[in-house]
C-alpha cells in the first residue's frame, strides 16, 4: 500500500475567499437547473440550447441559400399563345 499523507489541520482561508462563495442565489439556480429535467425547461430558457439552435438554422439557411443560388437556371423556351 502506497504511503499517503493526509493533512490533518490545514491552514485556515482567508475571509476574501470564503465570502467569494457565498451566493445564495447562484447555489438556488446551479441545484434548481441540475435536478429540474432539461425536457421540462422551455428552450429560450436555457442559454445554451437556445444558442446551438439558432447556430443550426441559420447554418441551414446560408446552405440552402447557396444551393438556391448554384441552380442554374432552365428556363424553357418562351411559347406564345395565340390570340
């Protein structure tokens, strides 16, 4: 068994960095998002999957608008109708 050394007492924190951690509100929203299911969370809620979405469909639009503008264009001839 490898030698280990726990450390016992270790020195105290400075209150600096104690009080950094104290936020109530942003302990609430990290437990409130990690046990509410992300099914039940409306999407323009969730930063993140609101970002990648709207990342997709306007990568899908510049797709189909280069698609749209590689077509060439086959117009049949004019027919003229008769009067």
């Amino acid at each position: 068994m490898p030698n280990t050394k726990f450390n016992i007492d270790p020195p105290g924190l400075p209150d600096e960095q104690i009080n950094k951690h104290k936020d109530f509100k942003k302990l609430m929203y990290n437990y409130q998002s990690a046990t509410k299911p992300l099914y039940k969370t409306p999407l323009y809620k969730n930063k993140r999957v609101f970002l990648v979405i709207l990342i997709i469909l306007l990568i899908t639009f510049v797709i189909v608008e280069v698609i749209e503008k590689e077509k060439p264009e086959t117009d049949p001839a004019p027919t003229v109708q008769p009067k």
